[in-house]
C-alpha cells in the first residue's frame, strides 16, 4: 500500500520531543513533511481503542503552532478517512501529504464530470473549491464535489501535481492562522477518483470523531495561552502576585481540567461505541473546548496586559491564531444543535 498507513504505536514522547526541536524558522507546510518523514504521522484511527492517544498527539502538536496542527490535523483525518472507507490510493510510492477539504461555500462548488468509459472511478473537476488549507503544501487531497444534476457532496481524491490544478494565493487575509496558507483551489479537468458512495463522508461513523478532535486541537492552542501565564507568575516577584492574577490562573485551570475530563471521557466514550451516533459527544466537547479557549485568551490578557502579546512571539502568535482557528465552531447554532438532540432522547444524560 502506498499510502501512509494508519498505525498504532505512536509514541507520544517521541513527537513532543521531535517538535521541541524543529526550527520555528520552518514554515508550516515544511514541518509537516519533516513530520510525515519521521512516521509521526500515523495516528490510531478513532474509535480503535486508542483515541485519547489520538487526540493528545493533535494536542500536542496544537501546544506547538496551531497552523501546523491546523495541516496535521487534516492530513491524518484524511488517513482516517481512506482507512475507514477502505481505500487505498497510489501516491506513487513516495509518503503522500493529504489535504482534507469538505468545506463548501456558497455559490463556488467543484463539480465531477464522469465519463462513460472510466468505469465510473475516475472523473474530472472543473470549478473552485474554497478553504483548502495548506493547498500549496500538500501532495494529495481528499476533498468533496458535486454532480453536475446538483447530487452530492462526494468524496474524490486526486494528486494536486497536475497542470489542471490552479491554487489562487492571496486570498486570505487574517493575520492568524497565516501559516496555514488557506487558499482557494481551481480545477480545470484535473483527473480525481471516487471515494465510497455518495454522502458517505458524512453517514460515516467516523465523520463526528474527527469533528470531535478538532477539540483537542483547540484544547492543546489553550495551553499555550495558559502556559505563558502561568510561568510568567512564576518568575513574578511574590509581592507581584496579586490575587486578581492568580484567580485568572485559578478560572483558566478550572476550565481546561474541565475540558480534559470530557476530552477523556469522550474518547472512552467512542472506543466503546465505535458504530454509535456521536454527534452529542462531538458537539458538547467542542463547545466546552471553544469555551475553555476563550476564557483562556480573555483572563490572560487582563492579567498580563499588553506585554506578552507584543513581546513574546510564541504568545502573541498563539493569541493571533487562536481566536480564528476555533471560529470552525458554529458558536449559537452547535448549541442549539446539541439541545435538540437532548430532546430526541429517550432520557436526560445528566446521571451523576
């Protein structure tokens, strides 16, 4: 098999250690290759045993730059997606970096154009696809398009090395998340391969345990935000120590042991339900992660002033970013979501 297999046996020292040491100078797109080339990559799938695993090696990534973990987490649930669907691409025996980009936005659409004579695999893409983080940095993509009858989305996957395919830079223009390089991508006949069956990415079991990693991404930015609170404290004189900073270092703790606690318990939670509906979990984890988040870069910020986030690069560029990265979350509309999901069952899950 070509392509870079999901495996157990990540060891989670090992890619810590392995970040501590790659050049910040690097742009995102190449740390991740240097990443992919130490096989540190291969994340257990959700739901096989080793979730937690899963999710504290995006945290840690995330606690390191978020738009590096912004690629990773995208090219391993990529992984995680082919390995689900049980396909397997060709990338031409070199390790593959994937793109996965499901985002649609409206009125721009990449429509398939299916052939007769390709066996119903192959088709070619013509239109745009927005929000493709890291376009510029992947070798493959696993994305979705629509038939031209306006059926779909479909999962297709295709190697981006083609002259077919046209990545329009510049479009982006917050200052976080700028090293994730979100661009938008045209195609103009590039030849792509079906994946599954049409709504397949999104039936899939597999599809809210990848939403619900995206809270461990956020999760492990938090920590860079409580982090640099909590040392700066540290090495402040004690008369310094007000209380008002150490309560805002209490709010922050309360909130991510919080957000940890259900981090696990939902993790257990998949492992024990591979199959089940896990749209509920997803929602109230990343809701609580998004809070924790927010809390963080609020009380920090009050505590600190304008210092860390003018002084320090590795704060002020998690403060940037972070902000941006959990805007994924669709804020009112997931809360509402997850209340009428409360109400189609069959039992209040509130049991202490």
């Amino acid at each position: 098999m070509a392509m870079n297999a999901v495996v157990e046996g990540l060891s989670l020292d090992a890619l810590r250690l392995f970040l501590a040491e790659l050049d910040p100078a690097l742009c995102a797109a190449e740390r991740l290759k240097r990443l992919i080339g130490a096989g540190l990559d291969r994340l257990p799938r959700p739901g096989g045993g080793s979730t937690l695993s899963r999710w504290q090696a995006l945290a840690a990534v995330a606690a390191s730059d978020l738009s590096l973990v912004k690629l990773y987490e995208g090219h391993t649930d990529a992984l995680a997606t082919l390995s689900e669907l049980q396909v397997a691409p060709d990338s031409g025996g070199a390790p593959a970096s994937w793109g996965l980009w499901a985002a649609e936005s409206p009125g721009v659409k990449t429509i398939m154009e299916v052939s007769n004579d390709s066996g119903g695999c192959s088709v070619r893409l013509h239109g745009t696809k927005a929000w493709c983080s890291g376009a510029t940095a992947f070798s493959h993509a696993l994305m979705t398009a629509w038939y031209a009858d306006g059926r779909g989305p479909r999962l297709v996957w295709l190697n981006l090395q083609q002259d077919a395919v046209r990545v329009v830079e510049g479009v982006w223009q917050s200052v976080g998340m700028r090293g994730s390089a979100s661009s938008d991508v045209v195609f103009d006949g590039a030849v792509a391969h079906m994946v599954g069956e049409p709504g397949d990415y999104l039936k899939r079991p597999g599809f809210w345990h990848g939403g619900a990693g995206i809270a461990a991404c956020w999760y492990g930015g938090t920590l860079a935000i409580a982090h640099t609170l909590r040392q700066v404290l540290q090495t402040m004189p004690p008369e310094q120590r007000d209380a008002l900073r150490l309560a805002a270092l209490g709010r922050i703790d309360v909130s991510l042991q919080t957000t940890a606690a259900l981090l696990r318990s939902a993790a257990e939670w998949i492992d024990a339900n591979p199959a089940a509906d896990a749209r509920a979990v997803a929602l109230r984890l990343r809701l609580t992660a998004e809070h924790s988040a927010t809390l963080a870069l609020h009380e920090a910020g009050r505590a600190l002033g304008a210092t860390p986030f003018c002084r320090d690069a590795r704060f002020a560029r998690a403060a940037a970013d972070l902000p941006v990265f959990i805007r994924q979350s669709h804020a009112d509309r997931d809360l509402a979501a997850l209340g009428g999901l409360l109400l189609d069952q069959g039992a209040a899950p509130w049991q202490l």
